[in-house]
C-alpha cells in the first residue's frame, strides 16, 4: 500500500537507523577485536552483552511473527486473489531449498574439507572447550541478569507460529474488520517500534561478540577448520552470483545493486549473527522497492522459515565436513540419505545465533552414521558462519520481489528508482 499515508514517514523512521547504525557497527567491531586483543581475561565476559541482546530480540520477534502472519493471512481470507501467491511462494522455497541442499553436498563431496583430518571425537573435545558454555545464559563467569530467563530465547523452530496464526488469520478475513484485527494491527505497529529502537544498542552487541570472540578463539585450535570456512563461503558467494543471479536475471533486477542497496541490514546481521534483527527494516526496504506491503506481511515470515539456502547450504556441507572428518564412506547413496533427511530436519530452522547448529545437531542424530560428539568439532567456529545468514536475508529479499512480480503488484517504476541512487 504505497499511496497509505504514513508510509514514507515509516521509510524515513527505517532509513535513519540504517545510516546512523553503519558507522556505529564497524567502529564497535573495531574497539571489541582490539579489546579482545588486548585484555582477553576481561573481554571474555562481553559475549553476556550480546547474549543479552538477542534474549531480548527474541522476545519482541515471536509476537511479532505473529502479528505478520495473523495480518497477511487475514488479507489472504480476505481476497482470494492472493491465494496465488501460497501456491507460487511453496514452489519457489522448496524449489531453493532443494537447490542449496544439493549445492552444500556436492561441493563437500568434490572439495573434501574434511579430509586427513583427526578424529572427530578427539577434535571436537578440545575445539568446543572455549565455547562451552554459549547459549546457556553463563559466560566465563558473568550471568543473564534474572529477569531476561523469563523472556523466551530465540527458538529453532517457528513452525507452532505459524500453525497457530494461519488459522486464526483465515478465519477472521473471512468477516468484517474485527477488534481482534484491529488489536493485532496495533501490536504489530507497536511491536516495530520497539524493535527499532532495540536495533539502537546493535554496537553494544556487535563490540561483545567481536571481544569474546577475539578473547577465545586461538588460531592454533582453529587450523583444522580453516578449509571449512573457505570452503562454506565460497560455496555461498557462488550460490548467490549464480542461482540468485540467475533468478535476478530473469527478472530484470540489477543483483549486485540489489545488494548493495541492503549492505546496512547485510552488516547488522553480520555483526549480531541474527537475521531476525533485519525483519522490520527489510521489510521497509522491499517496500520502497515496489513490493506492497500486504505482499511483504505474508511472504517474509513464511520465507524466514522455509526460505534459508544459506542455512540449507551450511548444513550440508557441514554433514559431509564431519562424515569425512570421522572417516565415514560417502558415496551417491549415503549423500540422498543426507539430502531426504536434511530436507525435512531443517524446515522451521530461523537463521538466529545457534539455530543452524541446533539444526545441524538435530540432523546429524537422524542419520546415525556420524559418532555422537562430531558437532562439538564446529562449535568454536560456528559464530563465523556469517556467510549462511547473509546468503539467507539476500534470499528472503529477493523471494519477496520474485513473489511481487509474479503476483503482478510489484512497481516496476520504485524498483528502478530505488535502484539507481543510494538508499
């Protein structure tokens, strides 16, 4: 709804954090490395800082979801032109997901970074020791404050959202403009807002991650695991420039503007490790590159659960990393069993801070060919896996634009405005 009013007020209100935050971010990585550097005793203790953060982000997100979702499903009930887009959406994420999954094997396979490695459970004993600990709400010592336990952490799994807003949403477009609708609208708006201004203390998370991380991550313990790193991000940066780029070309979207047009909500994920954190500006962005809002409500929830190549990307290849890490055999069938059980283990899997690596722990149990202990081996590098998340926020963007052009909604005149100065 381009013509609603408030709407430029809301690109406006998007747009300011994004600029004022660019600089903020890379000075607050650049204090949080020289003081990882320099007092790593101390700056060990800063990770609670970013653990803080995403408690708290994770508290506004799950209602948030919701209320999207409630609103698109409503507009869905409400005109049933829109029912297209469930049918055109399922197709074009299971048709990515298919494709990472695949990519992610396959370039495992053909680039063996886990090959004449030692094994894995020696390896993964002492790579996970200096991120025991993480995700547990304790730190080197240094606590959550109490009241953040009884805000619920960012889950891997969002799929109960999602069953329990669509129906809800169905039923009441299906009638006239309830209260209910009404409450949820107000919510949303009022949920936005309180996102935005926790996006504000982003340098505050990104310095305590970059601190932490400096302060425990020896270059001797992370050797091992360097062809893993080059490997997923390469693989990554080819994802994008070929599948997404062939998808950019075949609706006439100039990709690497595109990105470029996204690179505050690129570096605000890659310093807080959460794509959630990106939802409220990502959204304002595809608005003012043509994509109605209505669109939007409907397709970015759904597409940051069943929408993550970059995740699908990363799981895979880290199958195959440690199945040749424990001296697995991998052949063509052993790599459809990945690919079949990868399929349906990280469907709902939201790109947050230890989401892919749950996911990842989960996948590798049901297949019962890796030991036990073999995830630990990536649990000290698992916070550099950027790559994932920003392939994952490039690929929402672009699934909403695709789904606009399909829908025949998308303004063609935005997007070519939008595109030709910066954002």
């Amino acid at each position: 709804m381009r013509g609603a009013p408030g709407a430029a007020g809301r690109g406006a209100v998007a747009r300011l954090p994004g600029r004022l935050a660019f600089l903020p971010l890379l000075l607050a990585i650049g204090a949080g490395l020289a003081f990882g550097l320099a007092a790593p005793a101390a700056a060990a203790h800063m990770h609670v800082l970013t653990e803080a953060f995403i408690r708290v982000l994770g508290w506004l997100m799950c209602p948030l979801i919701f209320c999207m979702l409630v609103d698109g499903a409503a507009a869905l009930g409400r005109n049933r032109g829109l029912g297209r887009i469930g049918l055109a959406m399922l197709g074009y994420f299971g048709a990515m997901s298919l494709l990472s999954m695949v990519a992610g094997l396959l370039a495992g396979w053909v680039l063996e970074p886990g090959i004449g490695m030692a094994s894995a459970s020696a390896g993964g004993a002492a790579l996970a020791q200096p991120g025991a600990g993480t995700g547990a709400g304790v730190v080197a010592g240094y606590a959550l404050p109490h009241w953040m336990h009884l805000l619920p952490p960012l889950q891997a799994n969002n799929l109960v959202v999602l069953a329990l807003a669509l129906p809800l949403g169905l039923v009441a477009g299906t009638r006239a403009r309830t209260p209910f609708l009404g409450a949820v609208d107000r919510a949303r708006n009022i949920l936005l807002a309180a996102v935005r201004i926790v996006l504000w203390l982003s340098p505050l998370a990104a310095f305590g991650a970059m601190a932490s991380a400096a302060a425990r991550a020896g270059l001797a313990s992370l050797l091992p695991l360097l062809r893993f790193i080059f490997a997923i991000n390469l693989v990554s940066v080819l994802f994008v420039f070929v599948v997404y780029g062939g998808v950019a070309r075949l609706i006439r979207l100039p990709l690497l503007r595109f990105i470029a047009f996204l690179r505050d909500e690129l570096v605000l994920v890659a310093v807080t490790g959460a794509s959630l954190a990106v939802l409220a500006p990502l959204s304002d962005k595809l608005e003012r590159l043509g994509c109605p809002r209505r669109l939007t409500d409907i397709v970015l929830p759904f597409s940051y659960s069943l929408n993550l190549a970059g995740t699908y990307l990363y799981i895979a290849m880290a199958l195959v990393f440690l199945a040749e890490a424990s001296a697995v055999p991998l052949g063509w069938h052993e790599l459809a069993v990945m690919l079949g059980v990868g399929l349906l283990s990280t469907k709902g899997a939201v790109g947050v801070a230890g989401s892919a690596l749950a996911t990842l722990a989960t996948t590798a149990a049901l297949l019962h060919v890796l030991p036990a202990d073999s995830v630990a081996m990536l649990v000290a590098i698992d916070k550099t896996m950027k790559c994932r998340l920003l392939t994952n926020v490039l690929g929402h963007g672009l699934a909403c634009i695709v789904l606009a052009l399909r829908d025949g909604s998308l303004d063609r005149d935005a997007l070519r405005s939008a595109l030709a100065v910066r954002p």
